[in-house]
C-alpha cells in the first residue's frame, strides 16, 4: 500500500477504532492516528491490517462536523479523494478526505454483495452465531470471571466480582488458609485483563512461590506471564532493546527478594509504567517504627518498596491469610499501602472499629427478619444506632421495611458504609462450607539425655540444633525411627512431613535414603524454583511419584499439596499462624478426605509443652482458631519459660479463657461484619446461578465444531467429556492456539478439574476469543446467496437481508459495551421496500434456505442490480430514522448505571472516606466521554444478503 499523509483507513483487526488518519510513513512503518478514541498506532507496510477507506457516488458521506452530503462526484488531488456532493437542504458541499467523521459507517459487505461475491450459507451463519454469543459475553458483569478452570464457588466469585469490576481496584484479599486467595486473585487479573481495565501487571511474590505463580497463571487462567530473575533481567537488556528490563513484557512475576537485595531492579521497577500490582504473602512487609530502628531490617525494607510501588501504580492487591500474624498496627499498615488518606491515623481507625459491635447486631436482626420472612420496624434499630450513625445517616434510613428486597437493601446499605469491607475481603471457614474434618494422632516420644539440658524453648523446639557438628542426633533421636515406621504403616499413602529447618530435611533425606531404602522427595530454600517444582511434581505422581516430601518451613506456606491427607509434624513451630499454615497445605476447600495430623513430641521438652498448649489451650489441631495470634502474643513470655504441671496447667486455662473471649468479642464485632461483607449470601447465590448459565458448555462444543469443521481442524472423540484436535493439510492457515501436535480438549469444567493435562476450552480461553475476533473482522460470511423452497411464497420474489451492527467508538476500559453491548439490527426487505423481518423471522428462514449454484446467483444479481442497490438505500435510510431511539435507550441506561454508581461512591466518600476520589473522578469523566461517544454512534452494514423464492 502507498500511504499519503491524511488519507483514511479501517483497521480490519479492530473494527471499533473507528476511522485512522494517516499521520505520517517511512519505508518500513506507518503511523495512524485514530481520533475517536484518542490512539496512535504504528505498523508494519508490508503486515498493517488496514484497508483504504474510498465512499462511492451517491453514497451518504459525514463530515466531522456532524452533517452529511450524497456525493455526486470524487476527484483525486495529491493521492487525497475529495468529495463534492448536496447536503440535506439543497446546498452544495465538499469533504475533503482528511475531514470525514472519525465515526463513519462502514458498508464493505454491500460492496461484495454488488460484485457478487458470496460465502457459504455456513460461513454467513457461523458469523450470525459468532455476533450472538460476543454479545451475550460482553453484556455480563461476569465476562472473565467464569471461563478459568476453577470451580465456581459463591464466595470466590463474589469477590472477585465485587473487586474486578473496579477502576484500578485496591483491596487486601484476606481469605483463611485454603479458601482459595490465590484464585481469587487471578480472577481479578483475568478478568482486568480481558476487560482492558488493565493491561500491564506486576506480580510480586516470594521467591519460593514464583514457579508455583507462574504454573497456575498459565494452567487456569491462561495468562502467560515473563517471569524476571537477575539473570533474565540482564539477558532482556541485552537482547530487547529495552534499557528497563519491566517494560518488555505487559504481565510480569517476579521474586521479592530480587527488589530488596537490588536497589537498580527496584528503582527499574517503579519506574515502569503499571495498571495493577498484585503482592502476595503480605504478611512478611513490616511497616518500620522508629522506635525499633530497624530500617535495615528485610522486612521493613519489602514494606517501604511495596509503599513506594503503590503510590504509583493505580490498582493494588495484596494477599495474606494472616492479615493481623504481626499485630493490628501492622494490619493497619497494610491497609495504608491501600488507601494512605483514608487509613492515616492509626488511634483513629481502631476507634471507628469499636463501633462495628452495634453495626454487626444490627445486621444480624435484619438478616433474622428475612430469613422469618418478617415485617421490620426501624424505630428499635434507630434506636441501636443512635450515636453510631450520624444524624444525617438516621435520617435517610427508612421509615418501615415491608419486603425481603429493602431488608437486604438497609444491610447492604450499612456494610457499604462502614467498616474496612470496600478495601478488606476476608472469608473464614466459619462462613464457607466444603472443607474436611481433621483428626490428631499425637506420639509422646523418650528425650534423648543429650536433649533435655537446654532450657531455651525456641532451641528445644528444633532440638537437632543444638548438639555439636560431630554428633550424629539421628542414631539417638526417637522421631527418626518414628518417621520410618509412619513410611511403612502407610506405604500406600502419600506424606507430607515437615520440619522447621532445611539442614534437618537433608540429613532426614539422605537417613532414609542410604540407612532404609525409603526415597522422598524434598522441598527447601535452598533449591531453584525449578528444582522445587519438579520435587512437588515427583511428589504428587500417583503411579512413580515419592511417598514422602520432606519440606522445610517454606513448604507450608502457599503451596496446595490437597492431593494427600496424611500430614507429619516432624517439630512444632513456634507461633499458631505458621502452624495452622503447614495445616492449610492439605486441608483446603475441595479436600476429599479426612485430614490426618500426626505429631511427634519429645516427653518433657518444650515440645511436650507447646503440643499441649496448642492442642488444648488453642484447639489449633481440631480447627482454625483466629483468635490464636492474639493469645500467642499475651501468653509468648510464660510460654518460653519452664513450666510445672500447675503452672502448664493454669497457662492452658488461661490460654482458653482469653481465646473465648476474643472469640465471641470478634464474633460479636469487627470479625461478623467482615464476614457478612465479605460474601454477602443472597447476591453470591445470584452470582453463581448466574455464572453457571453463562458459561453454556453445550452450545461452545457445538459452535467450536463448526469453527473446526470450516477451518478444516480435525476434532474426534477421546474420552467421555473430551476429545483430540489437531492440525490437518486441509486447514484453512493459521488457528489460534492449535498446538502443532495436537491437544486433548474438555468443554466440561468437572472433566477439567479432574485432568490438569487436559485443555479447559471456555469462551474465554484465548483460542475462542481470537477465532471470534478473527471471524468478525474479515469479510468472510458477510455476503451471501440463498433460494427459499418450499415457504409457501410465490416463486421469483426477491428479498434483501441487512444486519446492522450497532455499538459505540471508545477506549476498551470505558466498558462501554456493559451500557450498549454491541446490537445486530436485522432488516429483510421486499423488492417494494417494506421490512418483513417480524413476518419472516430468522428461524422460520432458515427452515426453507438451501444453496444455489454460483453462475444462477451472479445472473440474479445482475439482473436485479438497480433493485438491489435501490433497498440497500432503504435500508440506509430505516436505520438512520431508528438511530435516534437507539441513541436514546442507550445513553439513558448509560446514565440510570453510572450516575447510580457515581451517586453511591460520593455518598460512601461523605460518610466515611472508603472511596478515593480519583475512583469518584473516573466515573465522571468515563460518563461524559461514554455519553459523547454514544451521541456519535453510526449504524455499520456488518452482512447482507439475497434471499430467492422458489
């Protein structure tokens, strides 16, 4: 193509960019700018997916000002069409090239249809199919959410659709142990990413759980992120022209550690430009006191290099399942790397925390009287939150409740306003079902005399420690012996064993290996990423795999081993969190079996001690218990002292005493009303019904026949619930994401759950996203030919089909289509010009459409030529006449949507600064671009097409 400055071009790629404008060109690129959505793009000359914009005589042309001319004449000045023509009112006018509307209407499958260029029927109705499916998706607040292979849980799928929906989202994810935060994280992504609220991430996680990140992004979710180490990061400055190693890849995952230990890579990092920061593990950050003057401290370095990433990156998320491990300050803290305004004073923030008790009593009568089905009147609950609420806030509460509908609209009401809930989700096992029992096995063993003279508690806790070098503790140490017997007692099951320390692991490992023939697998800090996984990997083999995996401390943190159920405490650490985290490696949501604990203890030692605390005063073996850190921390002193029968005896009392309290006080307050907000039953039960009749399997595995059947892409039976397809001589091109040996593919979720090897195929997954997208922005099936026999209508009459694609020009994060998903307006004309389509519906036609050879069709055509063009005028025109309603019921749920959700991010603002006002500020400014864009809408000819009697 030969481009001049200024000429107008389509790109086929991306039909909703509007109309380009030449800006500039050199040998190899070009450079167009599109005006209607404010882009600039570069391409390739001899790849660019452009095509020439050319209007034709008598052809209804805009001009950027808004008004038309018919075109009665074209001529060419400089490689520039200029266009003369009439306007509406008689007076004559011209349109240079470079000054047609920026929204014009695109009509190229009239131009096919006149040169009697047809498809296949199959063709024109996969596109009508493809159109219908596109449209169903993009209207759906849960497009992104329901197409990952996960299951779909209620409380998963209300967080993430409460937080994916967001203008750059900041919230802690802060789900127990095994609820799946992980997941709910990457539902957030996937779904930013596929929305284009979002286009480039940034996930930080440590180092131990990269490889794991990086596997399960790509296994569920598809996203296929760079993971950067110092290695990679050099190779990239070497090899991709990018002077920033961050900036060459839109999704990157990278270790923690790497920022800390390098100030260049973390200077880098900041300096590239990202949508959304993901960090996980938050817990480990420590926000630096002064008092401490530990600002050398790793820890505290993390938090200062998370603060200064979120002051710059627009979305934040941060995952933790032990938001309060180091404290409530530290809890705090992490909510200010969220939102530094509304989290500024920390007395402040556990002052408005005391008043969530009455909150939360309120919302528990509310949620009785819907469950009973009863009448409420408010002046009792005004009452209950005199003193709470403002006056201001008293006063727009209502009068009396009569339905289930303005209960559930008061408690959502109060959850909206108060509380941590806009920025913190935290659900516990206490609100989620599914989830295993567990069963304590506990093995009292002999002290070795070497063990028992150590009087520091944390030492005899990981006793091995503290013998000389030239002491070989396993010949003497009881739990070595254990450890083999528990191997072959159940030789059939897989064991997950843990210990505090990586230098017991490899001396544990190469015991059982050389002294008992028993070969395990292991898992500690001082492998590779990559040798970490493939040890999990062996592990999890049901037919070859190791028995046993030998884990140091970091094998109990974000690693799901849930495969197994049989999990072996070699020592006990020395806080809850970390105990209940080695716990949570098994016991997690989807579990099948009953969690067997087994724990080994060394009789009179500290670990005598702790097991018993732990078991009695905190019943962490029988439960989760959130109250433990809290007890851990009054109780840690008398904890690390020796301790007498009595004196044991009184902590463990103590101990469950305290933890009652706590309990009931966080059920009675801060605690219940997270929970409630968290997954607020009633619209997560809408959620997931409304997720499962989305998703619509059967039709996809129908239409992807289709799809495979045209492109010539060979699919067959497998198994029950999956089949092989692969490449063939025939096929038509590329196919997106067809593996050049072929794959085994599953429309089922259940058969994806079960086979992790298996293609999950969704609407989602990016071989069906881009064969849609590909079949919609190429010509094929917009231009067709069909004989109507047997309908009953005279012979001879000739019908036109037109299918108008409505949908408005913006930036791909204005989720426009949410207000005016794209509408495929369909008109059937008569050769007199009258619309028969309500008469003759899709469906009753295609009862009676069958093929006609080509030559029959491109005579008709010719002999109908002036007919055809005089309805494809019509059709013009009905379509202009229906514009406006369209532009109407379009800006007018436009308006009743956002101003909606600007009226209630304003009030959240006002009462208690939840909301930032940057997220208030984008609402309005996407309101008014949305409105300007929906004014601006032209009606584009997407297919047409002859219809014959016979």
């Amino acid at each position: 193509m030969e481009f001049v400055t200024g000429q107008r071009y389509i790109n086929n790629a991306d039909l909703q960019l509007g109309l380009g404008r030449v800006m500039g060109d050199n040998h190899r690129m070009v450079k167009v700018a599109f005006d209607a959505v404010g882009e600039e793009r570069i391409y390739a000359k001899d790849s660019a997916p452009l095509s020439r914009f050319e209007a034709r005589i008598d052809d209804r042309l805009q001009h950027k000002d808004g008004w038309y001319i018919t075109i009665r004449e074209v001529k060419n000045l400089n490689g520039l069409n200029i266009y003369f023509g009439v306007r509406e009112t008689g007076e004559e006018e011209v349109i240079p090239e470079s000054e047609i509307s920026d929204n014009i209407s695109l009509d190229r499958p009239a131009d096919r249809l006149l040169n009697a260029q047809f498809d296949k029927a199959r063709w024109y109705d996969l596109r009508q199919q493809t159109w219908y499916h596109q449209q169903r998706l993009m209207a759906s607040p849960l497009y992104g959410l329901t197409g990952c292979r996960t299951a779909l849980l209620p409380h998963q799928l209300y967080i993430a659709h409460s937080v994916g929906q967001r203008h750059a989202p900041r919230v802690l994810l802060a789900d127990e142990v095994g609820l799946g935060k992980t997941i709910e994280a990457g539902l957030i992504v996937h779904q930013q990413l596929l929305t284009n609220r979002a286009q480039r991430v940034l996930m930080v996680v440590p180092e131990s759980l990269t490889h794991q990140w990086m596997v399960e992004l790509l296994r569920r979710f598809n996203l296929s992120v760079s993971v950067l180490d110092e290695e990679k990061c050099q190779e990239t400055e070497s090899s991709s022209g990018f002077a920033n190693p961050f900036e060459a890849s839109q999704l990157v995952l990278l270790p923690l550690e790497l920022l800390v230990n390098n100030p260049v890579r973390a200077a880098q990092v900041i300096e590239a430009k990202w949508d959304l920061l993901v960090v996980d593990e938050a817990h480990h950050l420590q926000w630096f006191d002064e008092a401490s003057g530990e600002s050398d401290n790793p820890a505290v370095q993390a938090y200062q290099l998370i603060e200064s990433l979120s002051q710059v990156v627009p979305g934040v998320l941060l995952l933790t399942a032990t938001p309060e491990q180091l404290g409530r300050k530290s809890h705090f803290a992490r909510l200010r790397l969220l939102d530094a305004d509304r989290f500024a004073d920390y007395e402040s923030f556990i002052k408005e925390e005391q008043t969530f008790e009455a909150i939360a009593d309120v919302i528990e009568q509310l949620l009785t009287a819907a469950q009973h089905q009863e009448l409420t009147n408010l002046s009792e609950i005004r009452k209950q939150l005199t003193g709470v609420l403002s006056a201001d806030q008293c006063a727009q509460l209502p009068e009396q409740i009569t339905e289930n509908k303005q209960v559930y609209g008061l408690i959502n009401q109060l959850l909206d306003q108060h509380g941590t809930g806009r920025v913190l989700f935290r659900n516990t096992r206490h609100s989620v079902t599914g989830f295993p029992t567990r069963e304590l096995h506990p093995y009292p063993l002999p002290a070795p005399d070497i063990y028992l003279n150590n009087e520091d508690s944390r030492q005899s806790l990981i006793p091995e420690t503290t013998v000389a070098d030239d002491v070989d503790w396993m010949a003497i140490d009881p739990r070595v012996n254990w450890l083999v017997s528990q191997a072959k007692a159940n030789k059939r099951e897989k064991l997950l064993v843990i210990a505090s320390q990586a230098g017991t692991v490899l001396q544990l490992e190469r015991c059982l290996r050389e002294q008992h023939g028993i070969h395990a697998a292991v898992f500690h800090e001082g492998m590779s990423l990559i040798e970490r996984d493939q040890s999990a990997a062996w592990f999890a083999d049901e037919e070859h795999g190791a028995q046993l995996l030998l884990c140091s401390e970091i094998g109990s943190e974000g690693r799901n081993f849930q495969f197994a159920h049989h999990l072996l405490f070699f020592d006990l650490p020395e806080h809850p969190d970390l105990l209940e985290q080695r716990i949570g490696r098994l016991d997690r949501i989807g579990q099948q079996q009953t969690i067997q604990i087994h724990v080994c203890y060394l009789s009179g030692t500290a670990q005598e001690r702790w097991f018993t605390w732990y078991d009695q005063g905190l019943q962490l073996f029988a439960r989760t218990n959130p109250a433990a850190h809290h007890v851990f921390t009054a109780m840690s002193e008398r904890l690390h002292q020796p301790l007498d029968d009595q004196q044991l005896t009184r902590l463990i009392t103590d101990s469950q005493e305290q933890s009652e309290q706590l309990l009931q006080q966080m059920n009675r307050g801060r605690d219940r009303l997270l929970e409630y907000n968290s997954c607020r039953p009633e619209q997560a039960a809408e959620l997931t019904a409304a997720a499962f009749e989305l998703e619509q399997s059967a039709a996809l595995e129908q239409y992807m026949h289709q799809v495979f059947d045209l492109f010539g892409v060979h699919h067959e039976e497998h198994k029950t619930g999956s089949e092989v397809i692969r490449p063939t001589d025939e096929m038509h091109g590329y196919f997106p994401f067809l593996l050049e040996e072929g794959m085994t593919i599953t429309y089922d979720r259940e058969v994806a759950l079960a086979n992790e090897t298996y293609h999950f195929i969704t609407w989602e997954h990016p071989m069906v996203t881009e064969t849609m997208d590909m079949l919609l922005n190429q010509e094929m099936g917009n231009s067709g030919f069909m004989v109507l026999k047997g309908s009953g209508l005279n012979a001879g009459q000739l019908f036109l089909e037109c299918r108008y694609l409505v949908q408005s020009s913006g930036h791909a994060n204005m989720q426009l289509s949410r207000y005016l998903p794209p509408q495929m307006k369909r008109l059937l004309l008569a050769e007199a010009g009258v619309n028969v389509a309500e008469k003759l519906t899709e469906k009753l036609v295609s009862q009676f459409t069958g093929g006609v050879p080509m030559n029959v069709a491109v005579e008709v055509v010719k002999a109908k030529l002036p007919v055809i063009k005089k309805l494809l005028k019509k059709a013009d025109d009905m379509m202009q006449a229906d514009l406006p309603d369209l532009k109407a019921v379009a800006a007018q749920r436009l308006n009743d949507k956002l101003e909606q959700e600007i009226s209630r991010l304003k009030q959240l603002a006002a009462h208690n600064g939840q909301v930032r006002s940057d997220e208030i500020e984008f609402q309005e400014k996407r309101l008014l671009d949305a409105q300007k864009s929906i004014s601006q809408i032209q009606p584009q000819l997407d297919s047409v097409r002859i219809l014959v009697t016979m």
